[in-house]
C-alpha cells in the first residue's frame, strides 16, 4: 500500500450538525497534497453557503515525524477572488477554539470584508485536524461531561479541586480509550504544517491569513515554523503565547479579562430603560452577581432539559463568562440573573447535537494536552485556586483550575514552538482593550515576542474578535487597509 493510497484506521465517525458545521467538502473529490499538487473542487454540500463556494479534501500525514504514515482528511473551502485582474494570493482564516472550524467563514463572515479586499484574495476556509467533516476524533465523552461548566473547571463551591482532579481523570480515560491514534497528534505545530500543506496545494508561495483568537497562537506559530512563506498576516484577539504554559496562561487569562469586561456589562445592566436591568447603579451588579452565584451554590434550582439539569452557581458563573464575549450577549446573563433573583429559570438554552460537543470536546482536549505538559499534582491546583479566589472572586478560581491536561496519558511530542521576531516583518496585530478571552495583557505577550515583526493596534472596544466584529470603525479601516494594500501603522497605535 503506498503512501498516497493509505488512510487512517479506527478513528470514530461522529455526525456533523448543519446548522454548525453546514459545508460537508467531497471526500473523494481531491488528490493527496504534495508540493507539486493541487486541490480539486467541487460544489459544497450542505445549506446557507454562497453559491460560489467551492469544497475539496486536502490529505495529510497523520504523523508528521513518520515517512509511512497514515493519512487523514482536511476538509477545505474557498471563494475566488472576485477581481482575477487585483488578485494578489490566499487569505486563509484561521478560526479559534481549539475546537472551532472556518470551513463556512468565505461565505460568513468573510463576506464582510470590504471589496478591495475580496478583490485582493481567494477566502480559504478549512476544519482542521480532529474536526469534521474532515477526520473526525472522539472522546466518548459523559452526556454531564459536556455540559460547558464542567469542561471549564469551576471548583466547587468551598473551593475543593478533588471533583475536578476526578473529572479529568475520567475524560483523560475516555479519550485515551475513544480517541484513537489521531488524537494523539492533535496539536498546534501540526495544525501549522497542515496549514503549509494547503498552501502548497493551492499553489501559492506565500500565503496571507486572518486568525481570530486561539487562531492567533496558530498563526504566530505558523509565521515561527514557515517565515518565509507568509505574505500579509492580521492576528486578532491576541493569545499570550508563553512557550512554558501555552494554554495554561490562556485559560488564566480569564481572570484579568473578566475584571476588564465585567464593568462594562454593569454598566449596560444598570442603564434606565434597559428591559433586562437588574440594578440602578452599576456598583451594584458585581456584588448582586456574587450573592446570587453564592445563593446557588448552597441552593441550585431545578432546571429540566439543561446539562446539568440545575441552575447552580457555576452555571451562572460560566453564563456569565459566555455573556461577556459580546454586548450582543448581555440579555442572556441578566435574563438568568432576574430569573435567580425570583427563584424561576429561563427556557431550556439550545444546545448542539451531542455527536458535535463530542468531536469539539476531543479536539480541544487534544490540542491543549498534547502541545504542553500540565501539571499532575492536586496541590498545585489547590495552591493556584485557592490564591485565584481570593485575588478574583467573579471567576472562583476557575482560571487556574485542573483540566484533562493534567492526567493527559500522552508526553507531548514535541516543544512548544517558541514565537520570536525572526523572520519577516509582515504582521499586524489588532486587538480589543477589553477582552473576556484574550486581554490586552496577553496580547501585549504576544506583541512583545514577535518584536520588529509585528505592528499592534489597539482598539478602545469591549468584546472578543476585533476586525469587522465587536471593534470600532478606526481599528477595522486599519486592519483593511493592510489586507487591500500591505500598509501598516509605522507604529503601535491607539484607536480610541
């Protein structure tokens, strides 16, 4: 059996949910990607893409450190240019997670970069390893696993870890029994060498990008391993890219962009006229928010059909973290908030089919415990929370909690890529002053690493994801203008 002719075995087929991940590309629609290779494209499956939207599969060895491994399916999307005359290259999007997927942004949300920018580029889209459609892993995860409070690790309420050390025991196990060989050479460097392999199928020699939040850790990683093969690349929402905690000092992050944000959302929630208002001044909110996170530690309330099936205060804590992503999200923290206040719930919240939490799960298990080595002491935890929760009551010592990492059975393969400023100086970086998932403090690590590399423009907004997003008219003009013409700032700036 050669090389281009072998495909990976024993990897779970999970279903794909079509409102979330709606593009299926044709799995035998495409050649093996060599550098001498191209894709070939099809029409795309699915529903609410752009007709123009094409599909094709990119195969990939599953190990990049073994000549006779197996490969495994990336799934691939594209729009061409819309001006063939102005066409300058690629502009890859990059999405975050780890977990998510950018097969269906050439038809979202990249439809709304302005024209002389779609004019400038084909928008490639892609799911990258683990993620279907492409080669789907799967942990076979608890249904109460995959409720959201418990993949972020709220302690519990009198501070203890010794559920969350037991929990990533249990998913570490699943996965190491579920997940099959690919789930071991999940990662962020691979992710980059797939990425260098598209772009050689699509025939281009460099290559520019637009990564949004874990996708910047992606591309920086990408522009440290290729330099030489990357043309224009915009960084937003910026991860601290610390070679010694990676995701670890991503997850930490929450506590300063929780403090950063909050005020904001107290604000909103304080304003007269506001339906959803919950206070009448907005020093009231912080402390309304932690009475009732505290009332429904010592007394959750039944809800029927959640996952878990009770309001308790780790699940307003992690409502209150998912509100702070956008001002779009307010209402869901402050509706759930006057409905604790009363005693009641709101309506069961929409959750993905299992079959999708299961592969993201997997993904981001995967990639966050493969790319750095957690530690596997309950006392370092114990110390960590406990000294979180004092310093930063509203994320109860989450940030610096026990995830699967830290009885991940699997070494990791290989060192972090350390990001430096070697290599060309074609980066700019935009980010939002205020900033639940990436603050402004770990996109200034970010910034301070790549050097003479990278322009930063920092932009006077709330939210996570800056460009054409939850930003301001002065930071995406910016960002624009750099995609369309290769102009950046001279120097880091200040959109206010």
């Amino acid at each position: 059996m050669t090389q281009r002719t072998r495909t990976i075995r024993n990897v779970a087929i999970v279903g794909v949910s079509t409102a979330l991940l709606a593009v299926t590309a044709p799995v035998t629609a495409s050649v093996a990607a060599s550098p001498s290779e191209g894709l070939v494209w099809s029409a795309c499956k699915g529903s609410g893409i752009d007709s123009r939207q094409q599909c094709a599969t990119l195969h990939v060895p599953m190990d990049y450190a073994d000549p006779d491994s197996p490969l495994i399916d990336i799934a691939v999307s594209r729009i061409p240019s819309e001006n063939p005359e102005t066409r300058r290259g690629t502009l890859l999007l990059i999405p975050g997670g780890p977990g998510g997927s950018s097969l269906n942004d050439p038809s979202g949300k990249g439809q709304k970069l302005p024209q002389d920018v779609l004019d400038t580029y084909d928008l490639v889209g892609f799911a990258p390893r683990g993620l279907a459609p492409s080669t789907p892993v799967d942990c076979g995860l608890d249904h109460g696993d995959l409720a959201t409070s418990k993949l972020r690790p709220w302690p519990a309420a009198d501070g203890s870890v010794d559920g969350n050390m037991a929990t990533a025991r249990r998913m570490a196990d699943a996965c190491a029994a579920n997940g099959g060989e690919l789930i071991q050479h999940l990662g962020t460097a691979n992710e980059a060498r797939d990425i260098d392999r598209l772009r050689a199928a699509l025939g281009e020699r460099k290559l520019s990008a637009w990564g949004v939040s874990y996708g910047t850790y992606v591309g920086a990683v990408y522009a440290q391993m290729f330099p030489h093969r990357t043309d224009r690349i915009v960084l937003d929402s910026n991860d601290n890219p610390d070679p010694a905690r990676v995701a670890r000092a991503w997850l930490a992050g929450h506590e300063q962009g929780v403090e950063d944000t909050f005020p904001d959302f107290a604000a909103w929630a304080s304003k007269p006229g506001n339906p959803d208002r919950v206070a009448s001044r907005a020093a009231e909110v912080r402390p309304l928010f932690l009475r009732l996170a505290a009332l429904l530690d010592r007394e959750p309330l039944p809800w029927p059909g959640a996952n878990p099936e009770e309001l308790n205060g780790n699940v307003l804590r992690q409502t209150m973290l998912d509100s702070l992503y956008s001002p779009s999200r307010y209402p869901t923290l402050a509706k759930l908030m006057r409905a604790a206040q009363q005693g009641t719930v709101p309506p069961t919240p929409a959750a993905p089919p299992e079959a999708v939490l299961q592969n993201v799960a997997a993904v981001g298990a995967g990639t966050l415990c493969n790319d750095v080595a957690w530690p596997t002491s309950k006392a370092v935890y114990e110390k960590d929370v406990a000294e979180s929760r004092a310093k930063y009551p509203l994320t109860a010592g989450m940030p610096r909690n026990a995830m699967p990492c830290a009885a991940w059975p699997y070494p990791p393969r290989e060192a972090p890529v350390r990001v430096t400023g070697r290599g060309p100086s074609n980066i700019l970086l935009v980010q939002n002053e205020r900033d639940v998932v990436t603050p402004l403090s770990g996109a200034l690590k970010l910034r301070q690493a790549l050097g003479r590399r990278a322009v930063m423009v920092t932009v006077n907004s709330v939210g996570h994801d800056a460009y054409l997003a939850n930003g301001n008219a002065c930071g995406d003009r910016t960002v624009s203008r750099f995609l369309a013409t290769g102009q950046r700032p001279g120097k880091d700036t200040y959109c206010a």
